[in-house]
C-alpha cells in the first residue's frame, strides 16, 4: 500500500501541493487525475524521491518512501531515453542498472517489445521512431524490471487509436497480475476505463477521493439513455405518453437523453415507449463520465454536448435542464 498523508511542497511562492492525502491499495489501478498544473507530476516525485515533500509523509508498505526496497517502474512524461542509441542496446542497459542480469534483462526486454508489437525496432534507434513507438518503449523501459508499482504520467500522450489500444492491453496484464497501477493524467476518459480508485487534484489539494463505481452510483440515478429505432420524437411521445414523468429529453449519440423527474419514474417512461409501440434497443441509466464528476466538483465550463441540455416544452420553448450537478458526498473528500 502506497499512503501519502498531508503532503506540503512549495518552489519559491507556488504551492504545489496543498496538504494532499490519499491511499493507493495493493493491486488496484488508482487514477491521480486533475488538469495541467494541478500537482500530478509533483506528487509522483515525491512518491519516487526525486526529491523530498516540505512536510508530510509518504510510505510503501509501512516503509518511509526513502527507506522503501520496492520496485517501482515509471514513464515519464518527458521522454528521457538516449535518441541516438539502439532500443535493445539502452534497454538491457537500464535492466541492468535496475539490479537484472545482463541475460535476464536482454529477455525481459525482447518479450515486451514483443507483446508491444515493436519487435521489428529492436535493432534500431530510438530517434528513428514515431512518437507513439516511441512512447511504447518508453513503457517497455518502464517494465523491465517487473516492478511491484507502475506509475504512469500522462501515458497516453501522442498515441494513435491503435497504439493506444496496445497499451491499454499491457496495463490490463500488469493491473491482472497484481501489479500496483498509479496513472497520472488530465485526460480523464482515456484512463477512466482502468481506474478502480481515483483522486482527483485540484490546485495542489485533493477533493474528491474513492471508489469510482460507487462515486459514480452516487449520483441521482434519473438520468436515461435510450435507443429506439423509428421512435421518433421522443420528447414529444413522453409529453403525450407519461406527462409528468420527465422534465426534457434531448437527442444524443444516436439516442435519447431522457431527465426525469424522479428515479422511480423510469418504469412511466417504459410503459410510454411499450403502450407507443416502440421497443427500445437499449434503456439504461446515464450515469456521470469521470470528466463530468471532475467539472462537478471544481467547477469550470463542460465540454460541448456535456452537463447541459434542453428539450421544447409544450410551448415550443426550450428548457434547459443539467444531467449531473450539485455537490456529491460519495467517496472521501481528500485532504
């Protein structure tokens, strides 16, 4: 377990971080999640002792961070490999100053350039690559030693959709094994998939920290998505259908964003569809993206399309109405 308790750093007047305190569990993928400049990077080098925090503490199993024997792998957000040299050459290279046997290193890292599917750079150097083959070395770097924690900032910088893909692939196996995942990111719907837990940062200070499926659920469940082919306006078969039932109801994604006005309401709006004759393709609830959580909770502009919606009423006006909103008290709010 990797616990941070009140972390304090400042560089000359700016204050990092801000009495930061979380707790990252053994074998979970744990999301330290904010926008540039919340404090992400500052506390990965505290955890990893690049340099020390003002005040507070941070531990590894029950061990002062320092004192620590446990492996850690770490991709950088800057790369800071050697361009000019061969990918196998700098990857044995650092194997072995990770403690490996020259051997050992050498087929450690010929299996995960394998599973990277960047076999056929073994033998080439590392400026001759493209920016995303160049990040998967950089990953593959990060895991020759078969570190116990995997920290990852901002791992999916510069990475086409399949590249990306590959990578997720290789986190889900560490994440699989047992393996300690920290990602580091603003961008929040590329690791959301991963993450178990999250903190999510702003300006130095933590403000919201927990388990995502249940910050999630905390939410008021009255928001659906459905998708009915041929229905038409459903906005204008709810009005008709289950008067009451819904406040709007607002075409997306190739559905139907329906907000109610209340949970329980969602057996009205199905019997509406049933009674119209419409059989939905999918009926479910539209729970929050980490995105619209993070807006939630530090405020801010969401992006196009997301938090605020409208649908005309009878009157043909438009009312707008906010699909998630208002302070939510599931997870602990981080300190």
């Amino acid at each position: 377990m990797i616990k941070a308790e009140n972390l304090v750093k400042t560089f000359g007047e700016v204050r990092a971080i801000d009495g930061l305190s979380f707790r990252v569990g053994d074998g979970l993928a744990y999301g330290l999640l904010g926008r540039n400049g919340a404090g992400k990077t500052t506390t990965i080098r505290i955890i990893m002792n690049f340099f020390g925090a003002d005040s507070g503490s941070v531990t590894i199993d029950g061990v002062p961070a320092p004192s620590s024997k446990a492996k850690i792998g770490y991709l950088p957000e800057e790369r800071g490999l050697y361009p000019k040299r061969v990918i196998l050459e700098q990857m044995v290279y650092i194997g072995v100053l990770r403690g490996m046997a020259k051997r050992d290193a050498e087929g450690r890292a010929r299996v995960l350039l394998g599973k990277l599917e960047a076999g056929e750079y073994t033998n080439r150097r590392l400026d001759t690559l493209s920016k995303g083959n160049q990040q998967k070395i950089q990953l593959a770097i990060a895991l020759i030693s078969d570190p116990d924690v995997i920290i990852l900032d901002e791992p999916f910088s510069g990475l086409d959709p399949v590249n990306a893909r590959i990578l997720k692939s290789i986190v889900r196996e560490q994440v699989d094994e047992g393996k300690t995942v920290i990602f580091s990111s603003h961008q929040m719907s590329q690791v959301e998939e991963f993450c178990d837990e999250i903190c999510l940062i702003d300006r130095g200070r933590g403000v919201l920290e927990g388990n995502l499926k249940e910050i999630k659920r905390s939410y008021p469940r009255d928001t659906l998505y459905v998708e009915a082919y041929g229905a038409g306006d459903i906005g204008a078969l709810l009005r008709s259908g289950a008067p009451g039932a819904a406040i709007g109801a607002v075409e997306q994604g190739g559905g139907w964003l329906i907000k109610l006005t209340a949970p329980e309401k969602r057996k009205d709006v199905l019997a509406a569809l049933d009674a119209a004759g419409v059989v939905p393709e999918v009926f479910s609830v539209k729970e929050p993206t980490l995105e619209e959580i993070f807006v939630d909770k530090v405020g801010g502009e969401a992006s196009s399309g997301e938090g605020a919606d409208g649908d005309a009423d009878g009157g043909g006006k438009k009312r707008s109405f906010r699909l998630f909103g208002g302070n939510r008290k599931a997870g602990r709010v981080a300190s």
